[in-house]
C-alpha cells in the first residue's frame, strides 16, 4: 500500500523505458540527493566528512565497479586495489605532464588507463573461470604495485614513492576543503552510479547477465564471449581506476603504493558480498555497513574501557574487526547469500501488501 505502483500508468515509451518507473522510486532517490548535496553539507562535521562519507562514496563506487564484474557479468576479481591504483597514479602523471589538462580529464584518463590493464587482465577469462581466474587477477595486484614501485616516472622519481596530489580546481573553484570534495566525490558517484544502473538495463547489460546465468547458452544465442567478457572488465575497471583516483586526491591527499594493498581488493569483494551481488543498491549498502562496523567497534570498545574500566588494546580491536567480518561473510552466505538488497526488496514487496497479510 505505501509501495504499490497500481494505477501509474505509462502512456509513452519514454515513460516505460525511464530508469526508475514507479514513482516512489524517482521520489526516494530525489530526496536522498537533496539530502546529500543539501542537508548533509551544512550538518556534518569535518571529521563526518574526512572519515565517514568520503570514505564511504568512494568504496561505493570502486564496489560498484566489482560488482558490474562480479555480480552482473559472473567474472570473479581479485585485482580491485590494482586497478584503483593505475586510477590514481596515472591520474596524477596526466595531471602533472599535460599542461592544463582539467582535473576531471584527469581522473577519467585514469579509469581509462585501469581499463586498459583491466582488459590485459581480463584475457584469461576467455579460458579460464572460478578459482583459477581469481589467481590471474591475484596476479595483478602484484605486478601493478611492483611496477610502480620499479619504474620511477610514474611516481616522478620521488625517493619515498608517496607524492603529495596536486589541488583539485574546477572552473576556477578549488576543491581545499573536505566539505567540497565530499559535494565532488558524490557528484562523480552519483552520475557514475545512474550510467551503471542504465547500463544494466541495455543490451550489453543483459548480454553481461546472459553470460553470468551460463556462459555456453549465450554463445549459442550469438552473445560474443570474447567481446563481453573484455568489456566487462574494462568498464569495472573504469569505475575502479576513477575510485582510485578520488581516493588519491579526495581522501588521502598523497598518492602511494601502500595505499592500495591487497587488504583493499579483499574489503570491495566483503561489500559485494554484504551488499548484495548483482545489485547496484546493494553496492552502496555494503560499502556503508563495512565502512561504519570499524567505528562502531571502535564506540564499543571505548564504551567498555570508559565504563568498567577495562583497557583494551588496539590489537585486539584490529583482530576484532576481521572477526567481525569474517563471520559476517559467512553469515550472509548462509543466511542470504544476496546480501542486504535481497531484504530490502522483501521489505519493498512487504510494503506493497501492508497492511494486509501475506
């Protein structure tokens, strides 16, 4: 009753081919962009900004670009932190070495370039699938951060290999502060995230499902599998390589190595996971719940050193944290192996009926 879309009709093609038909929908996600460019600039704090929500944009999307891989094409990744890498540091270099080049240009030079390296990667996937494929992927995040740290152009021969990201300037507008680059970084996720759900409603989205639900039936339908599997990879590791860079620019401030370790590929495959595979909901879903289990482990373990005054060592709160993440990977694999968008669409079928019983 409060989700029914009874009696909205749609009169045209245009209508019934819209991102978002029910009306409902379209009204939610207004008022959470309003929310998000309006309320919550002028209510969060620095550290809501530094911490929490720049963070949280950012691993929505470098998510949403595994997921595009994983959950809709049916290729599985290991190489996420690699791609977000060659994101930011050719970003950086394109920034540094075209004279004038926008910033913007920048960062989409940068998810090309991850493209790129995203489809050399994505070559076994002709021939291989499963574990073996995690492997080769596996592969990449080795070899990107050994060349990195090998080839000194690319970090523009720094002894150190940490470089401090050049300021983000937009039509005169510099980007200094983290309430600016908080209206950045959802602007770009925001459009990105919009292109992707589109993109799984077009022909290439559907051939990705096709070849996910059983690679051979696609083939013999005329799906060619060379040429989905490939692109798949390349527009994942787009979206990755963009998520790079604004996490080069918009939340660490430097650009390094050690910033995009396995243990990041290893967190963006748990979103997936939580969230909900094969879902673009399900991306920022689980991008939130990880990013916020850290710090509410944090407020509990301070709540119990304060109250029974117990002191709790920050190695025990790191241990905790896998744990904790652990045992929620299994749980959801168990439990519902859809993650968190699976229950919010049985929340949304519930509305539908409410408040009569089903």
């Amino acid at each position: 009753m409060l989700y029914r879309e009874a009696g909205q009709f749609r009169s045209t093609y245009a209508e019934d081919m819209q991102i978002f038909p029910i009306r409902q929908d379209r009204i939610a996600l207004m008022l959470l962009l309003a929310v998000g460019f309006v309320v919550v600039p002028m209510v969060a704090t620095q550290y809501w900004f530094s911490a929490l929500l720049i963070p949280f944009l950012i691993f929505s999307l470098a998510t949403l670009g595994l997921n595009i891989l994983t959950g809709y094409a049916g290729q599985i990744s290991l190489g996420t932190a690699a791609f977000m890498a060659v994101g930011a540091f050719m970003a950086y270099n394109a920034q540094l070495r075209i004279p004038g080049i926008p910033i913007l240009a920048s960062f989409a030079i940068g998810g090309l370039c991850a493209a790129a390296v995203g489809i050399v990667f994505g070559l076994p996937s002709l021939r291989i699938k499963g574990f073996y494929l995690a492997v080769a992927t596996l592969a990449c995040q080795f070899l990107v951060l050994w060349t990195i740290n090998r080839v000194p152009w690319l970090t523009n021969h720094s002894a150190s290999g940490v470089i401090a990201a050049q300021k983000i300037e937009i039509l005169g507008y510099t980007f200094d502060t983290p309430a600016s680059k908080y209206l950045l970084t959802l602007s770009i996720v925001a459009l990105m995230a919009l292109a992707a759900k589109n993109l799984m409603r077009s022909e290439t989205g559907r051939a990705f499902m096709a070849v996910r639900d059983m690679d051979v039936a696609a083939e013999v339908i005329g799906i060619p599998m060379m040429k989905t599997k490939l692109l798949a990879f390349a527009i994942s590791s787009f979206y990755c390589g963009v998520a790079g860079a604004l996490y080069a620019y918009c939340y660490l401030g430097t650009v390094e190595p050690e910033a995009f370790v396995l243990d990041i590929s290893f967190r963006v495959l748990f979103m997936v996971i939580i969230g909900g595979v094969g879902s673009i909901l399900g991306s920022f879903l689980g991008a939130g719940f990880i990013t916020l289990v850290p710090i509410f482990l944090n407020l509990g373990t301070t709540f119990i050193s304060d109250r029974f005054d117990i002191e709790i060592s920050h190695a025990l709160v790191s241990n905790m944290e896998l744990i904790t993440f652990g045992g929620l990977i299994i749980f959801f694999l168990i439990v519902e192996p859809n993650g968190l968008a699976r229950l919010w669409q049985i929340a949304k079928e519930k509305l539908r009926l409410w408040p009569f019983p089903h």
